[in-house]
C-alpha cells in the first residue's frame, strides 16, 4: 500500500492535460493511489508521485503476449480498425503511436493497403517518425498510460495532415460510483481516465469534428 499523508490527499496538482492548477481536486481513492478529477476537462488523473517507475512500468508491459498471429486481439482492435479504415483514402500514410510489444493495428492497416510507421516509448523509440506528416494516427489503449498527455495530444494533432483522423481507443469513466467498481483503474500502469466530457473538451480545443463508436473508441477528424 503507498503511503499517504492526509494534507496530500486534500491538495490539487495541475492537470496533465490542459494544465489547470487549481480545478484538479481530490476524487477518489482505492488504498493504493489517489485519483483526482479536473473540473476543467474532466480528466481523472493519479498523482505524480504514485506512477511506477519507468523500470517496473516496462516489466509490466513484457508480459504481454499481443501479436498480429492472435486472431482474437485483431477482432479486439477491429472496434477501432473498421471505422478509421472506411474514413481514410487509399494509400494513406499511418502512425501507430505506443504501438506495444506486438505491433498489429498497424499490420492490419498495412494489409488494407497503408503505409505505416511505428512509435512506441519502451519498444519502437524512433523520434524521427514523430517528425513526418500523417493521414492518420492511432492511439490503442495508450492514452491512458501517458504522464504528460498534454504534450502528446499536441504533438499528434501536430503532424495529423489537415483532414487527417485521430483514432483512439481507452475505456471512458462514468461516475464516482462506477470509478470505485471499476475494473480499468487497478491496472498500475493506468494513470489517466477520460470521460466522454474529456473528449468533448479536446473537440473544442482543436476544433474537431468527433465521433463515437461503442463504449471505447474515439475518432477525431482534424478541420482542413
């Protein structure tokens, strides 16, 4: 169990993602971390201090055994795949952004006839990629693994062409009563949780035209 002092618990820290000092108040806690919830843009956030350390964060992240020869992972990644697919010309140029261990969205799009480029913190940790121009960019279950989303998003939007789509796929927050039985937070590499009021508050923010598919994938088409 991580040790908390009470005067901890009841100060706020700036949002990671639109950085606000003082509407990120506590939320929520489960024993082992604290939550806290931005009344700006709603994202629920644990603090700095209780991330794992990017060693035992990377440890965590080896166990896992996705790859493009797994049949049920791709019908998994097909509820971002299939709508993102539809959208874009042929030919487009793709980046899959925290592409994990065992790269496969981007087999999938490379097989529907894309190019594709890879960028992934621990595992394809190429900066160039992150300097090119994209038709379209997904993010598979990495948004919430992000200690500075703010720069992240912004970097993505960065160099999404003009038109271009954004494809996200992270399971959405609901209420504090649902947050408390809530399955997605247990998992210690998790340290963001947006909700669908987060997801409106980045269409905003960059203008966007914004669409919904299930309970977990996002696709944010940018203004040309």
């Amino acid at each position: 169990m991580l040790f908390r002092m009470e005067s901890v618990i009841k100060s706020s820290f700036h949002c990671p993602l639109c950085s606000s000092s003082r509407d990120s108040h506590y939320f929520f806690t489960d024993g082992h971390r604290d939550y806290y919830r931005c009344l700006q843009c709603n994202l629920i956030h644990v603090p700095p201090f209780q991330y794992l350390s990017r060693e035992d964060e990377k440890l965590e992240y080896d166990k896992h055994q996705n790859s493009a020869d797994d049949m049920g992972y791709r019908k998994f990644l097909s509820r971002l795949f299939n709508p993102l697919n539809i959208r874009i010309s042929p030919g487009s140029s793709g980046l899959d952004f925290g592409c994990g261990p065992g790269p496969t969205l981007s087999v999938m799009f490379e097989e529907a006839g894309h190019s594709m480029n890879l960028y992934d913190t621990f595992y394809a940790r190429d900066k160039n990629v992150l300097t090119g121009k994209y038709d379209f960019i997904t993010a598979s279950e990495v948004v919430e693994h992000l200690h500075t989303p703010s720069v992240e998003f912004d970097l993505l939007w960065s160099i999404l062409k003009p038109g271009g789509w954004l494809g996200i796929m992270t399971k959405l927050a609901l209420d504090k009563e649902a947050f408390s039985n809530w399955h997605y937070k247990n998992d210690l590499t998790h340290v963001c949780f947006y909700s669908k009021k987060t997801m409106e508050w980045l269409s905003i923010k960059w203008k966007a035209e914004t669409f919904y598919f299930g309970k977990d994938v996002i696709i944010f088409q940018k203004p040309i």
